[in-house]
C-alpha cells in the first residue's frame, strides 16, 4: 500500500445533486406557491405572464414543484446519504450502482424539468399529483426504478446485517408510490388507438366513480408515501445523529412502522364523503383515518421522548429546532386529518380553505422543516465546510414558524367562515348567502395567508443563500471534526 | 420467525407490499368488476363538448370548480339536484375537484347562458362583482383542438364502448342519438354546425369570423360543454 | 355469494388476521428481549456509529476489511 491508496469513504456524489436539485425545486416551487396565494387575494396578478399566469395554469406547477420536485429530490438526496450510512457500505465500492445513480438523476431532472413546461402549456390529464401525461409517466417509471435498484443493490451489499427502521421506511415508500402510481396512471393514448390527434393525449382507464375512487386512493397515499414515510425515514436518522440520542424506543419505531403500513391505504375514502362511491367505503375511510392518529402518534412521540434530558439541545441547536417542531407540527397535523375525516366535520370542511389549511401544516411544519434540517445537517459532510451562519439559521427557523402559524389560522378561519356560510339560511329557509358572498369575505384571509407564504419563501432563500455560502467560503473541515454528532457551525 | 424476515429483505419488501396492497385488494379492485352504469338520459360527449372538456382541464377549472353536488339541502338549493354516480358514466377522467374557490357546475348549464358565459370569460367582474377569477380572453383567440377531442371520441368508443351512433334513452322518453362519423373530416363539419348555432348567440365578432372560416375558438367548445352540464 | 359480501368476508378474515400478527409481533419484541435471544433496542445505535470504519452489529458474511480503494 502507497501513498495513492486511501481509507474507503462513503460517496456523496448523487447525494450532492440530488441536493442542489432541492433547493432549486423548493425556490421555483415555493415561489410559485406565494404568487398564488397573492393572486387570490388579488386578483390582478393573474395577468402577469398572459394566459400562462392564470391561477389555474399555476396551481398544477406549484403542487408537482414542491412534491415531485423539493420533497422527491429531497427523499433522493437523503436515501442516498443515510442509505450508505446505516448500512455500512459505500457508493464508491460499486461502479454498477455509481453508474444506476447518476442515471437516476439525470432521468428525474429531465423528467421534472419537462414536467414544469408542460404544465405552463396546459398539458395535463387534471387528476391531482398525476397530472403529467403518459409520455411523462414513462419516464417517472423508468427513474422510480432506478432508483429501486438503488436501493436494493445497496442493501445487497451492505455490512450491516440488520435493516436500520429509516431503510424500512425508505423500501415501503418505494413500494407504495410504484403501485399507486402504476394503478392511477392507467390511460389510453388516444393518437395510438385513432391514429388522430396530438401524440401526447390520453383518456384515463377508469370511468368517473371508479376514476374519483383510484385518483383519492392515489391521491391520499402519494400523501402518505411521499409526505409521510419518507419524511419519518429521515428524522428517525437525523434527529437521534444530530442529538447524539438513540431513538427513545426501537420497538415503538417498528410497531408504528407495521400499524402506519396496515391502516394508511384504507383512509384514502375520507376524500369522498358524502360523494357517490358506495357508502360503506367512506365509513372505512372515516373510521381508519382515526386509526391512523396511533401508529402517526406512535412515531412522533417516539421522537420527541428521543430528546428526553437533552431538551437543552433544543436552545442551543438550531436544528433540533427544525427536527422537534417538525415532529410537533406532524401530530398536529395528524389529529386535525383524522379531525376532517368525520363524516359531519368533513361536510362543513369539504371544498374550503381549512383543507389547503391541513395540507400546508403538513408540508410546511413537517416536510420543509425535515428536509432543511436533513440538508443542513448533509451539507458539512457533503462539502467538508462548516455551516456559514448559525445566526442566519435563527433567523429563518422563526420567520419560517411565523408564516406557517399565519397560514394555518387564517385557513381555518377562512375555511370554517366559509363553510358556515355556504350553509346559513335566514328564517323562511333560504340561502343567506349567494356564493360571491363567501368569496369576498375571504380577502383578509387570503392576504394573510400570502403574507405567510411570503414569510417562509423568505426562510427558504435565506436557507439556500446559506447553504451557498457554506460550500463556497465556509471554514474547510478536517476529516476528525466532522466525526462528530452536532453538526458544525459557525456562531455568526 | 419475524426476524428472519428483517434479516431477508427480498421476502420483508414482499411482506411490507402484501400489507400495504391489502386496501386495494380489497376496496377498489373488485369495484371495477361492476362497470359503472350511465343513469337513464346520461350519453357520452359529442366531440364538440369534448374538445370543451379538454380547454376546460387544460386550463384547469377544476383546481377551483367542483363537479359533485353533495345531498345537503344548501347545496341542492344552491345548485341543484345532488349527483349521481351514473352521472358520470362517460367521464375521463372525472372532474370533481377538491376545492370550491369558484361555486360548483355540475348543473351550470341549467342556470347559465352561452351570453352570461361569454361575458364571464371575458371579463368575470363585469358580471359577478368581487370576482376573484381571472378573464380568459386568450380562449377568444385560440383554436380548440378538434382533431384530438375526434381521437378522443373515437377511443372511448373503441376502447370502452362508449355507446355513439346508438340510440339512447333520454329522461323524458325520447331518444337521442349522439353522432360519431368515420372520418375526421365529417366529425369536424358537424362540430362546426354546432358550433355555429353557439357563435350566433355571441357577439365577439373575431369569434364569428373565425367560426365562419371553419375554426372553432376555445371557448366555443368550452361554452357547448358548459352549456350540457345539467 | 354477492361481491359486496366476499368484500366483506375478506375484509374480516384478513384484518382479523393482520391484527393477531401485530399482536404476535410485539409478544416476539418484548418476550426475545426478556429472554435474551435478541434485543432490539441496540439497533438504535446504527443511526449514532454509522461510520464507514466501524464495526457493524452483526456483520454480513466474512468482513470485507481492510477496505481500501484507490484513488
């Protein structure tokens, strides 16, 4: 052995992209998102960009931006950083997955920048989070393949015998998103059976009921193995690795992990009460979305007793803050879900703002907050740098909580104001309101949530900014400083 | 035994899919064994009305217009009788949406005209003050794909049966024949019959001109939909 | 029998049965802890020493070491 040979060190090169692609996704996404949000509360703005600036023309962008752009990169970037981690073996000792890696994002960002122009140019199947055609669709399936045999070949030659629970998270959203996926995209291209017509259209298999049934079993658990398990991969590694504290119960973890994977599917029929399909499903889908708060609760609970007699952490640790709001904003969000799938709660609900409202507790408390803390916590021992500013990480951890507690309580109000009204009749029994009624009286509403949205934009450029300080002029790190739990940063 | 299923990850990922398939083992596949059944008076879009469909899902009105009319008594009052699953029998996709920003239209047809239509896309607070939806004038000046919404027509029919050229039962007794020809060209000179009969209750004039050219703007096809949702 | 009601039966039987091993699952956690044939809560240790260099729990097959490459 000479000088040229080095000890084997984990690979972070896809993880690098996939991170880049992140923060790239969670800008174009999220801003998209506040321009909405502005245009409803002033209307105005919808002519920006002609007749591709329509609230509608955008709404598709900024829902598979921040899903299948900054929440998919980020689960990719992840997997390929704790992946190797917890199984003990390194990207560098296999140039057949080096090679499927790459691939892997390169197919993605093809597949998502694609996405982004057809969109703009309004070409969409309507059903949501699938709205991308057929030809699109191909290509999620080739790039959610490689990333199977990303997975797979990596725990194929790993060393540690034993499956790490994050693993077990990451394999179970593998799965569930390719079933659901393959299920719900089912079309017939219509140039192919008519020789006629744009080469890129298709009609859905399914027929109205049975399309509503497989789009809201789709819909709710895209929600759940995009959303939900993935992001429960990542705190289960980064939360105990950046406190230095063992999950408070493995045992927890993996009950929680077998009841989420049991009970999640059914609750998908809580998107249809009150609708046509057959009513004993939405009773299952009410009453499982119940269920659900035990396995949801069983993990972030598990979490939170992780930080049990280390609570001084979450002072002094900018990103144990993200991780243990993230979590708290997961059973909030996980109590109010269940909350709105009963059956009388659901037909006040249904339709209005409160359901965005649930949503962006979800993905703004939980989701965003994990994947910036899991980016923060990368990026040192990605770059060998140390986090340029520990300050900056304050500052966007409070604007970004202000924005989501404004988001999430002007919804309600709007949605619960409006849902009142679309209901309210006067003495004789008749509508009190015409709907334009319950439309104005939405305006400070809409401001506010804007406002919100504004705010955690700004958090998010003020993450990006300092992610790109840090990999430019942060302090070099020696190999030893990095082997620690905390990530480094710097105080300023 | 149940570590020896953590320790194989083949036959872990196998047990892990079992369970998680397990819901739609057993609530949606076998639903699609039952076809959905068209009520009595639904039949499938003209090609006209699906070339509308299509503007309308291009520029996505349902991300902020429902399809579905739940059975309480306010929104039986506020829109009509509520739905029914045979209702949709000829939609792909369905159009239900999620979220009510604008008022439902699974029966706008009923209370709409061609006339309040035209004026709403053009300039909706002109005719709902407090508006907050944006105009659609780009639909006045650009063609609606025809060609595809014939590919479309001629698909569902082969494909999936979709009853056209075949007399169907309307509510009243009656009997109404959706046509299907078989040549693009036939189709496209019944649509414009159609879409003429629409142009004429307009008054935007480069709407007329370019339907007596043989073109047929977005919104006419987007009003003919509109106009049959009842 | 009508399909509603082998959706029904299938509905119970396999839940029934999903549960019992649910069940089962943690009597296994606690009862190979308790006897010392396994315990689970160490695997909360892969997330803390998750170094390329250190000892794994429970190695697959021969350890590969010294595991150098180069460069």
């Amino acid at each position: 052995m000479g000088n040229n040979q080095h000890p084997l060190a984990y690979d972070y090169t896809v993880t690098r992209l996939f991170l880049y692609a992140t923060i790239l996704f969670g800008i174009i996404g999220m801003t998209i998102g506040v321009i909405i949000a502005f245009q409803l509360a002033f209307p105005e703005l919808n002519y920006l960009f002609g007749e591709y600036g329509t609230f509608s023309r955008l709404r598709p962008i900024h829902t598979n931006g921040v899903a299948f752009g900054f929440t998919v990169s980020g689960i990719f970037a992840t997997w390929y950083y704790v992946g190797q981690r917890v199984l003990k073996v390194s990207m560098a000792e296999s140039p057949f997955l080096m090679v499927v890696g790459k691939l892997h994002f390169a197919v993605y960002i093809l597949t998502i920048l694609l996405a982004v122009v057809t969109l703009f140019a309004g070409i969409t199947t309507s059903k949501e989070y699938a709205e991308l055609e057929w030809p699109l669709d191909l290509l999620v399936v080739v790039f959610w393949v490689l990333w199977g045999v990303s997975i797979f070949g990596l725990i194929g030659i790993r060393r540690e015998r034993t499956l790490y629970i994050s693993i077990w998270y990451y394999i179970a959203a593998f799965l569930a998103v390719a079933m659901l996926f393959l299920f719900n995209n089912m079309e017939v291209p219509t140039a192919l059976v008519s020789g006629h017509g744009s080469w890129y259209h298709s009609v859905s298999w399914y027929a109205g009921t049975n399309d509503a049934l497989v789009q809201w079993w789709f819909g709710h658990n895209a929600v759940a193995f995009v959303f939900t398990t993935p992001i429960v991969a990542m705190i289960y590694y980064f939360l105990p690795k950046e406190s230095g504290q063992t999950v408070y119960s493995y045992k927890l973890s993996l009950l929680s992990f077998w009841g989420l994977m049991f009970v999640y599917l059914w609750a998908g029929g809580h998107h249809l009460i009150y609708s046509t399909v057959p009513d004993w499903m939405q009773t299952m889908g009410s009453v499982f979305s119940i269920v659900l708060i035990l396995p949801s609760w069983g993990s972030a609970i598990n979490m939170l007793l992780t930080m049990k007699g280390e609570w001084n952490q979450l002072q002094s640790n900018p990103l144990i803050k993200f991780m243990v709001l993230g979590s708290t904003f997961y059973m909030l969000s996980t109590l109010e879900g269940p909350i709105q799938a009963i059956k009388s709660v659901n037909a006040l609900a249904h339709f209005t703002d409160w359901i965005p409202g649930h949503v962006h507790d979800g993905t703004l408390g939980w989701v965003g907050f994990m994947i910036i803390a899991a980016i923060y916590h990368m990026t040192p021992r990605l770059f060998k740098r140390e986090l340029y500013s520990k300050s900056l990480m304050e500052t966007q951890f409070w604007l970004q909580t202000i924005g989501i507690v404004l988001y999430f309580s002007s919804m309600w109000i709007a949605g619960i104001t409006q849902g009142m009204m679309w209901r309210a009749t006067d003495e004789f029994g008749n509508l009190s309101y015409s709907f334009i009624d319950t439309v104005v009286v939405l305006h400070p509403y809409y401001t506010l949530r804007a406002v919100g949205g504004l705010l955690y934009l700004t958090g998010i450029f003020i993450w990006a900014y300092n992610i790109y300080k840090t990999i430019s002029v942060g302090r070099k790190l020696e190999d030893k400083e990095l082997n620690v739990n905390k990530s480094p940063m710097s105080a300023n | 035994m149940f570590h020896w299923l953590e320790e194989r990850p083949f036959f872990f990922a196998v047990g892990v899919f079992l369970t998680i398939a397990f819901a739609g083992l057993i609530e949606i596949l076998p639903s699609f064994v039952e076809a959905s059944r068209p009520t009595v008076g639904t039949k499938p879009y003209s090609t006209l009305e699906l070339a509308g469909r299509n503007v309308y899902i291009a520029d996505s009105c349902n991300a902020c217009h429902s399809q579905l009319i739940r059975p309480f008594k306010n929104e039986t009052d506020r829109y009509g009788m509520y739905s029914l699953s045979g209702e949709y029998a000829y939609d792909r996709p369905f159009l239900w949406g999620s979220k009510r920003t604008g008022p439902d239209l699974h029966r706008v047809g009923n209370y709409r005209t061609t006339d309040w239509h035209e004026n709403h896309m053009w300039d909706p607070i002109s005719v709902v003050p407090g508006s907050i939806m944006p105009a659609y004038k780009h639909m006045f000046s650009k063609s609606a794909d025809l060609e595809t919404a014939y590919a479309e027509a001629v698909t569902v029919n082969k494909v999936f049966n979709a009853p056209y050229n075949t007399a169907i039962t309307m509510r009243d007794g009656s009997s109404v024949t959706v046509k299907l020809p078989a040549t693009y060209d036939e189709a496209k000179a019944d649509m414009l019959t159609e879409a003429k009969i629409i142009a004429n209750s307009m008054k935007n004039q480069d709407v007329k001109d370019a339907v007596e050219k043989g073109e047929i703007p977005q919104i006419v096809a987007l009003i003919a939909y509109l106009n049959i949702l009842k | 029998m009508e399909l509603g009601q082998i959706q029904a039966y299938a509905y119970f039987f396999f839940t029934a049965f999903l549960v019992t091993v649910l069940y089962a699952y943690i009597v296994h956690l606690y009862r190979a802890e308790k006897k010392g044939t396994r315990n689970y809560e160490k695997y909360g240790n892969l997330a803390i020493n998750d170094d390329v260099s250190t000892t794994p729990i429970e190695q697959v097959g021969v350890a590969r070491e010294p595991s150098y490459k180069i460069k």
